[in-house]
C-alpha cells in the first residue's frame, strides 16, 4: 500500500515477543514477527539493529525472511528510524551520491512504517549488502565482513598506544568461510609490512585501488567521520580476487555528526584518514589518480547545481508525513531549514577541498 508517494509497512507481531525485544534491546536473536506490504503479508524474524540508536525511543529493525523474498529483493533488509537525522535524508542522499560518483551502495527508499497498526513515521528501507546484493549487481560471489566499530581501520593498532590483540577486530563476517577471515587478516598484515617502495606496485595485488579511490571520493565529500574505520563493508570479489569498499550508515554525513551536532565543513581533511587511505595517497601516482578523481567530482556530482534538485526533492516528498511521525512531529521547524543547512555544507565542503587539491600534488 502506499499514502501519498511513500509505501506503507506494517508489522505485525504478538505482544510477547515484543517485549522480548523490549527486554534486551542488543540482542541479536531474531522473534517471529509478519510485514505486510502492498496488500501481502510475508513471515519474517525481526530484531532491533544499530549501535548507539538502540537505545533511541524510536528503534530501527532488521528483517531476515529467512529465503530470497521477490517483493523486497533480497532475503533480508533494513529499516532505519534516521531518529537523530534532522533531515531524514542523509541517509538516502549518501547512498545516492555514491552511485552518482560511480562507486556501488545499497538501494534504499522512504517508506511509512507501522507496528500492530501503530504509526511510526518515516523510515528508510535499506538493502543488504550479502549474496543478493552481488547478484543484482552481476558481481561474483565472495567474502562480506561489516566493518562494526571502529578497530576496522586497516591498522595492527587499536588506538595510538594499544596494539590489536586481534587484526579481525571491529569485523563481523557477513558471509564467507573460516579460510576467508584468514584472508583478511593476511590483507591487514600485508597493508601493514610492505615497504615503502614497494607499497604502489603490491598492494594492487590485494585492493581494487580504483574502486577504493571512488569510495574515498564518497567519504570525504560527504564527510562521514566514522566511515574511514567503520560503517562499510568490505567485499573481495570472487572474480579478481581483490578487495572492494561498499558504503553503510551514512545519516552521520552532510554537516552532521552521529549525534546531529554541526560537524564543520573542514572537519575532515581532504586526505580523510585510516592506515590504508594513508599508505595509499603516499604514493605518488595513487595520490595524483585520486586528486584527478576528486577535481572532476568536485566540478560534477558534488555541487550546489547537482545537488540542489535532489535536496529540494527529498524535502518535498517528505514534509507532508512530518505530522504524522510521533518522533519528528515537534521538529518540523527544524526539517525545513535542514534543506538551507545542507546546500551550505555542500558550497563550503566543495570550496574548501577545491583549496586543498594542491595537497595531493
């Protein structure tokens, strides 16, 4: 069913295992719950996902239907509450921008969600990145591991003065087997212990460095602080045998922080950071692909012109269900000037990597 131009979901779900996941809201045991959508219901597991949103009144899910489901594309996918997104377009609006570039992300789209009949307000539908992601794209079957806190930053260090006791820490394996953990820890070794001279002609062995460059085109543009050493997945292609970044959690984005505080435009320097994106751009020919990237994104998809019909589109399509949602509805003032806010960020942002190409020369 759909009210106005957003589909509508409902789920359904008995009252006891709703309060199973009330009880232990981190738990990742799965309740039997229904989602009906377009007049057809689909049996489904439900559990509440995210970090710190958890613990946010308004709670996002994760629905598994156990096998392939047509109508949804995939066997399971993601409904994210963007509770602290003022906007409830950053999300969307990154996932977009990705594609834009020439990078891949998940499909996604605004829906109305309801539980047991009770409005929730606007959620974001979000596709899995598993096997089915792969095969919509003709991409061949290989490991996924989601990058699930922020020791996955290619780096044998935890932090400045606390060594890994694990290089696997901040993954959780999505698919693939024991022998392919093993693979990435080799990769994170290898990232790690190639030398200097020969970093440029090795490590192309392991990482799609093109592909990686797209992907930190998206980062830095969009300036997703967390995204360097968390919020992706990491996909080694089962065709080249080399290792892809596929982009994941991007509310936090667009002049943001996670928590929807102003996250000033020069916050995050062109170079972004992370072992890899550094052991990258020290190389002189990796750093000038990247800076030729960058230029032309800068004079194409990242701009005011590019980006302002989509802005004005999201906002428009979205304010008439503002009253509607119980999370946002006293925040309506605040959603109409997000458009302004984030136009801004974007003229700044471009501006002030636009003076900072001459960093990668």
């Amino acid at each position: 069913m759909q009210k106005g131009n957003l589909p509508v979901l409902d789920i359904s779900i008995e009252p006891s295992y709703l309060r199973v996941l009330q009880r232990n809201i981190w738990s990742e045991r799965l309740v039997p719950a229904t989602l009906s959508a377009d007049g057809v219901s689909h049996e489904a597991g439900l559990a509440y996902r995210g970090a710190h949103t958890r613990g946010m009144a308004k709670k996002s899910y994760r629905v598994d239907f156990g096998a392939y489901n047509r109508a949804f594309g995939g066997r399971e996918i993601h409904l994210n509450a963007e509770y602290l997104d003022p906007s409830v377009m950053r999300n969307k609006m990154s996932f977009d921008f990705f594609k834009d570039i020439g990078s891949i992300s998940p499909d996604c789209q605004h829906v109305l969600l309801q539980v047991n009949g009770k409005p929730m307000g606007i959620y974001l539908q979000i596709e899995s990145v598993d096997a089915f992601f792969l095969h919509k794209r003709g991409l061949s079957d290989g490991p996924i591991f989601y990058a699930t806190s922020y020791y996955a930053n290619f780096s044998l260090m935890a932090s400045r003065y606390k060594p890994k006791s694990n290089l696997l820490a901040g993954y959780t394996r999505k698919q693939g087997e024991d022998e392919d953990s093993r693979d990435l820890e080799d990769l994170i070794a290898h990232i790690n212990t190639i030398s200097r001279e020969d970093f440029g002609k090795e490590i192309v062995k392991y990482v799609d460095v093109e592909k990686y460059l797209l992907w930190l085109c998206g980062v830095v543009c969009t300036q997703n602080y967390d995204g360097f050493i968390q919020n992706y997945a990491l996909y080694r292609n089962g065709k080249t045998g080399l290792y892809e970044m596929i982009p994941w959690d991007y509310d936090a984005t667009w002049g943001r922080d996670w928590n929807a505080r102003v996250m000033e435009y020069d916050y995050v320097p062109i170079t972004g950071y992370n072992t890899l994106t550094a052991r990258l751009l020290d190389v002189k020919d990796i750093r000038s692909r990247y800076q030729h990237l960058l230029k032309k994104i800068l004079a194409t998809s990242f701009t005011v012109e590019a980006l302002e019909p989509k802005v004005t589109a999201f906002h428009q399509q979205l304010r008439p269900y503002l009253a509607e949602d119980p999370y946002k509805r006293k925040s309506i003032a605040v959603f109409d000037r997000e458009p302004d806010y984030i136009l801004a960020f974007i003229t700044n942002r471009n501006q002030y990597l636009q003076q900072h190409l001459k960093d990668l020369s």
